[in-house]
C-alpha cells in the first residue's frame, strides 16, 4: 500500500477488478502482447502443499494493472498467459523473479525466456544485491511502499482491498523502473551481461528437481560414512516421491534430522524404525516398509559406488591468505564496474578458486570462468593474477570507478 505522495511519473490506471474468465484473460493477453513489453508478479502458497499454490498474478503495461485469478480460470484456459512468458519476443519485468519464473514452468512446462528481473538490474548498476522491490521503488520513484500482505491468504475470496491494493503496488511501479534502471545499464555497456543472468536465472527456475542430489542438503551429511550415504540418498529420494505422490511439502512428510537419524543408525525393522527419535507415530505401515526397503537398497550399493561428500580441511596460512586476497580483488573488480559483487560471485566461491590456484590445478570448470560471471569478473582476475593487468581505481560521486591497463600499457574497457 503506497504511504507517499504518487511520483511524478506517470503509473498505469488500476481497476481492483480481478479478470476471472477466459474470455477476460483472453483481452488481457492481447493488450500485453501488443504491449511489447509488461510486467508480472504472482502471490502464491507453498506451506502445505508440495508444489505452490498459484493464487494471484498481477500484469502491468504503461497504460494498466489487471489482477488475473488463476483460482477461477481453469489450469488449462491459462495456457495464454504462461505462452506469453515463454515467448522471447514479448519482453517480461519481474523483482526477484525466481520463483514466478518456476511457477510459470510447473504451471505449463514451458521454459520463461526474456525475463528483465529489477533484482538482478539493481545489482547491475550497483544497488545491493540482492535487493527489495520497496528499495528499488524507492531509489528510483521517491515513493515508500507498505510490506504487509506478504504472507496473507491469497487463496480466499474476496480479496480485501488492501491486499488489491498491495497486489497492484507489487507491479504498477515497474515499468517506470524497468525504463531507468535499463538506461543505467545500457550506458555502463552491461546490457549483455543483464540478459545473460536473466536468462540464467530463468533456465534454473525451470529445472526439475534432482531427487537424487538432495540428500547433500541434509543437516550433517557430510559426517556420514560412504555406506550411511548412500542409504540418505535412497530414502531422500523416497521421502520426494511419496511427498508428490501425497502432495505434501517434503520436510512435512518426513524431518530432515529424522533421515540423518536413519541414515546413521540403519534400522532393519519396524520396531527399530518406530525408535528412530521424531518419527512421526501416525505415519503409513506402507511408507514404513518403503522406508525399510530404501535403507537396505542403500546398504547394498557396491561400495565403488557410494557417494561421498567432499569437505575442504583447514586451510592452510598462506591459501587464506590468497583468498582474501582475491575476495578484495573480486569486490574492486565488480564495484568499480558498478556491479554488485553478491551479484556475480561469493566469498566462498573465490576461496574454492583460491585453493585450486595454489595447487596449481586447472580451474578452467571454476563458475566464474564461463559466461557473463567470466566476462564481468573472471577473466580480470585471472589476468591479474597472472600479473597481466592493472588496475587504476578512482572515486567518483561517492563510487568506486576501475580502469584496467594489460602488461602492455593498453586500456582495457570496463564491461
């Protein structure tokens, strides 16, 4: 809900009306696609469910908001909709988008394409990464924007009008955004590198889930032995299948802690299984005996087989030392091209580089040495490593701005 004054930007007209019908859906979808270019925003649940419960989007242009009703309109008549953000002519603005983008996927199958996230566009043009649509509404408009619905019932009809009024708010000041902040990265020549992680991020939201991969975000697996580990694989993989057979949230069904306790003690019986501390009294005979049969299959994996997770050790002096080094060369880099640094890598990241290059082994496979994250930061790092660039720093209005000079005296460009 707006608490200042309206900007002196021109904002789209808002009825409050939500567009319930197909045939509604259908006259906005023309408007935005004729529009060229619109912005979007969802309001879901996904506490008690095991994929989120779609309850509201909200779509603006430079002329309107509408706010769409996906609970009234069949999943199927708003195939429409998620077709326009998958088309790569139609361009999209979100803030934080993420999960709006994995929505749209789960919702249609269709992979988004030309996403334009303020989020990532703040962090391009040196505002925090990662930063609230309130900071940017109020960087670039003045206006300070009420947080207050985030967690309503979206799912209850009819929608109070303060949470109408939120829901336009969460839209109706992008597209004034979306035009500044899209100069800003025109004129640092960062284009390229916004599309780039746009793009990334969409191909991310829209991956499916590795069943057989979560088993490494359980609390403390990493202290479990080979064995152990391959039973938590099987039984992590077990609990997300019979999760989306129950449609229930993961950690719903089944703790996380109460997985390492059985990956660590390996019950072979119901009895045992019934002793593990925190497992739930009431669940299912039948899941029980899956859960049964999951650990045995573990405990049968031919111990070539078994996974294993790597931790590094303490690290030595002089490797801490490199990778603070290179954490403030990283941070110079990146800010002195006016680029958040939390943007395009992490602390932990350029320590993992840090421990290959002391050594001496290829890094080549390193994150930062594809795409826009080696444009933007990798490949200056490495030449400065390499003693094959350097850097000239000044401050100009209250930022840090880095000119970057090869061994040979030349200029290199930032971006």
């Amino acid at each position: 809900m707006t608490q200042s004054p309206p900007p002196n930007i021109p904002l789209p007209a808002a009825s409050g009306k939500l567009i319930a019908t197909p045939a509604g859906l259908a006259e906005v979808c023309d408007h935005l696609r004729a529009a060229g270019t619109f912005a979007f925003d969802t309001e879901f649940i996904g506490e008690n469910t095991y994929q989120p419960v779609l309850c509201l989007i909200q779509v603006a242009t430079r002329e309107r908001v509408e706010l769409i009703d996906p609970i009234a309109i069949s999943r199927g008549s708003m195939l429409p909709f998620w077709s326009l953000l998958a088309d790569p002519a139609l361009e999209k603005i979100c803030h934080a988008g993420d999960q709006d983008a994995e929505i749209a996927w789960l919702e249609s199958g269709l992979v988004p394409q030309n996403f334009f996230d303020t989020q990532i566009g703040a962090g391009m043009v040196g505002i925090s990464y990662p930063t609230a649509l309130w900071r940017a509404v109020e960087h670039f408009t003045g206006v300070t924007l009420e947080k207050a619905h985030t967690y309503s019932a979206w799912d209850r009809r009819p929608l109070s009008r303060d949470q109408i009024a939120y829901a336009i708010d969460d839209v109706r000041y992008l597209p004034a955004i979306h035009t500044a902040m899209k100069a800003q990265i025109e004129s640092l020549g960062h284009a390229g590198w916004m599309h780039a992680a746009c793009d990334e991020m969409c191909r991310h939201s829209a991956s499916p889930v590795e069943a057989r991969k979560l088993f490494t975000k359980i609390k403390g697996s990493a202290s479990l032995q080979p064995q152990q580990l391959a039973v938590l694989r099987e039984i992590t993989a077990l609990r997300e299948q019979l999760a989306y057979e129950q449609d229930l949230p993961p950690r719903t069904l089944l703790r996380d802690e109460v997985l390492f306790d059985i990956a660590e003690r390996l019950p072979g019986n119901l009895a045992a299984l019934a002793r593990i501390r925190g497992f739930p009294a009431e669940f299912p005979d039948s899941f029980a005996e899956d859960l049964l049969a999951s650990v045995q299959t573990g405990l049968a994996i031919p111990e070539a087989d078994r996974p294993t997770i790597f931790i590094p050790g303490e690290d030595p002096a002089e490797v801490k030392r490199l990778a603070e080094n290179l954490w403030v060369a990283a941070q110079v880099i990146c800010l002195g091209q006016s680029v958040t640094p939390g943007l395009v890598t992490s602390q932990n990241e350029v320590a993992a580089l840090a421990r290959l290059v002391h050594r001496d082994k290829p890094f080549d496979r390193h994150p930062l040495m594809s795409g826009w994250h080696h444009e933007c930061l990798g490949q200056k790092l490495t030449a400065l490593m390499r003693g094959e660039v350097k850097i000239h720093l000044t401050m100009q209005a209250e930022a840090l701005r880095a000119t970057f000079d090869d061994d040979r005296g030349s200029e290199v460009v930032p971006g």
